[in-house]
C-alpha cells in the first residue's frame, strides 16, 4: 500500500496497553453484571466463540466470566432465550453474536440456501422437510425430541448419525432456523422468525456495509488492527477491506502503525486510541486466567507477536510432547502473561485440578515469582468457585 503518512513506531508496552484496554482486560468490571452485562460484552468484543471440549467450563461461559466478574451461566441463557440479544451463528467458529449485527449475516444465510453448505451436502430434502414440519407443527425441539430416524454412517468424525440433526444444522446455516437455547451442549431448535417475533427477517446488510462492519468490529475489540487480525480466518474480505483502510487513512480516519517486532507487517488504528494513557506499572491490574479460545489468545501469531508468548493449544498433540499440558490456560498478570497453567475440573469431588504450571515471558525470572504465584492462587480460588458453581 503506498503510504502518505509514515507509520508510528509503536513498542510491544504499548500495543499490549491499547488491545487489553480494548478487549476490557484491564479493568475488573467493565460490563456490570447481569444478563445485560452479557449483550454488552458480546456487542463490544463483536463475538464469543462456542467450543465443547468440557475439561475446566465451556470457553463461552469463560470468556464472558474473564469480563463479567459475578458472571452466572443463567445470564447468558436470559440473553439468549428471554432478551435475544445474542443470538449463534458462525464468525471464524461458531459463536455468540450480537441480535442487532443480525443482517450483517444475512447474505451468508441465503448464500447457504442458494448454493447448499460443504458440511451438509449429504443432507436429503426429504429429511430437510421433515425437520421444518416439526418445528412448525410442534414448535421449538432438540434432536432428542426426534425418535424415527433410520441412522446413517458417518462421514466424518463428528457428524452425527442421525439424518434430522444434519438438516436442523443445514437449516441454520441457511436461517430458517435457529438455536433458542442451549442445556450444556443440548441445542434447541426453533423457527428463526418465530423466535424474534419477525414476519419476516431483516435485509441483507450490502457488501460496502459488511466490509465496514468487520473493520469496525476489529478497531473496538482490538484497537490495533492488522489485515490477518482483521479477517481471521477469513481472506476473501482482505481485498476489500483494505481499500477500505487505505480510504480512512487518506482521510486521516486511520493512522499506519509500525509495531516494534512486526517487520513488515502492517499495522492500522484511530488516532484517538494512541493517545497516551496514565502510566502504569505493567504488573499493574487484574489478574485472567483466560480461555484458549479467549479473542485475546486465538490468533496465535499476534499474541506472540504483542505478548512474546506462543501458546500452544496441545489437547490433540500426543502427551509425551506436551510442553504445557492437555488445556493449559494463560495466566495475565497486568499487562504480561506470566504462566500456562494446565487446569481440570473434578465435578465429582468438587475440586480444581492443579495438572501442571509452567512459568512463561516475565514469570520466568525466579525474583518475580512469588508475588506472582501469591496473584495467581487468589485468583484460583475465585476461578474454582465459578467452575463449580451450578
């Protein structure tokens, strides 16, 4: 991209200071509490990515408690069931999302319907048709609610066998469907208009509005913003939305940044955000033992890159070549992740799990140590007390 403003040289404090500020990391609560905290913070962060694996809470649930300190499961389950306002639908994964972003994904719904999805071309429209006549004869069902299926062999490893589950999860691709509610991992399926209470669903957001919208959604969560952090997991946006960045720094919008480390990547954010903040002891501010799939933690690349710390998620990687352990969870301390604590909850027993602790960036150097691990362990025992908590 030609530049016609040099970029500012920023150091990796200083990134750090910016993208916790904007993921709301360093402060202890900034949502408040309640299922309204739980629409904020998922409107503010544009996401909260779903996952299954169960060996400490579901990454949904931690995510939200890393920013919503009295977080209550039943907090989500309002805004998803009572308020809706957050609905699931797929971002990089499957995900939280805020109910007004609706029409941002409304051109993907209807490009599912039109071209079918690669997950489900196996499904039948008979079976389709069966589901849909269900849901409107009987209202909201789980897969469990369904008895008549003839299974079917699996075509991959996580494919269910069952043909109605594959065409309720084609149908909410396609957003005839939707999920009204979650018991664990248990989804309830209901008609997408009958849930929102629409006649019919919102128009499609255009093209120039979804670009906008994922630019814009990065800015607030990340406050520095490169292409890669922008569109993860997502290339075909990149051509669009940097024409979009190279339009908002012609008009001073944006300001090129040269992140100390990031050779020749580029980096992006508003003037506004680089003003300096109060100066602060980098060891200074709450405590996160955050979730590997935390938006702070799943771009692998530009955690190391701001943090100096690789995590590496090892639950699919052979035990004898685990450096971490099997769901080691970073460990913020201020502005520094210091550790990777590999943690399991006992439910039966009612008990967290200690299995590992490795000392990482800053907790490395023996003489920190000790204060560290006196932040940590007090902060353990809060965690302990959320995960067990019904």
């Amino acid at each position: 991209m030609p530049r016609a403003t040099e970029p500012r040289p920023l150091t990796k404090t200083e990134a750090r200071r910016i993208w916790l500020q904007a993921q709301r990391l360093d402060t202890s609560e900034p949502f408040g509490a309640g299922p309204q905290a739980v629409a904020a913070a998922v409107d503010h962060l544009g996401y909260v990515q779903i996952d299954t694996i169960h060996v400490i809470e579901r990454c949904h649930h931690h995510i939200l408690y890393s920013r919503i300190p009295g977080y209550a499961r039943a907090d989500l389950r309002q805004a998803q069931s009572v308020d809706k306002s957050v609905f699931e639908y797929w971002t990089h994964a499957l995900s939280y999302v805020p109910a007004k972003d609706f029409h941002y994904f409304v051109p993907a719904m209807r490009e599912h319907r039109r071209e079918g999805h690669r997950w489900f071309a196996s499904v039948k429209p008979e079976d389709t048709r069966k589901v849909m006549r269900l849901l409107r004869r009987e209202g909201a069902l789980t897969i469990r609610d369904i008895e008549d299926d003839v299974l079917t062999e699996k075509e991959h490893l996580w494919q269910s066998r069952k043909p109605s589950k594959r065409a309720l999860q084609l149908a909410f691709y396609t957003g005839e469907v939707t999920i009204s509610e979650r018991t664990g991992m248990l989804k309830t399926y209901e008609l997408m208009t009958r849930h929102f209470g629409w006649d019919k669903p919102p128009k499609p957001a255009r093209s120039a509005e979804i670009t906008a919208y994922l630019l814009d959604r990065a800015l607030r969560s990340q406050g520095v913003v490169s292409l890669d952090s922008i569109c993860h997991l997502d290339a075909p946006s990149k051509a669009a939305v940097r024409r979009l960045i190279e339009a908002r720094v012609r008009r001073k919008e944006l300001m090129p940044i040269a992140i100390e480390g990031a050779g020749k990547q580029e980096h992006w954010a508003r003037p506004e955000v680089l003003e300096a903040g109060p100066p602060t002891d980098a060891d200074d501010g709450p405590v996160h033992i955050l979730s590997p799939f935390d938006p702070l933690v799943i771009q692998r690349k530009r955690t190391e890159l701001f943090f100096d710390y690789g995590h590496r998620f090892e639950a699919y990687v052979p035990k004898e070549k685990r450096l971490f352990g099997y769901f080691a969870l970073p460990v913020l301390v201020g502005q520094d992740i210091v550790a990777a604590i590999d943690l399991k909850t006992d439910r039966q027993n009612k008990k967290l799990l200690m299995q590992k602790w490795s000392w990482v960036g800053k907790g490395a150097a023996r003489a920190s140590r000790k204060d560290y691990k006196r932040r940590i362990e007090e902060e353990l025992d809060r965690f302990e007390r959320f995960q067990l908590a019904e």
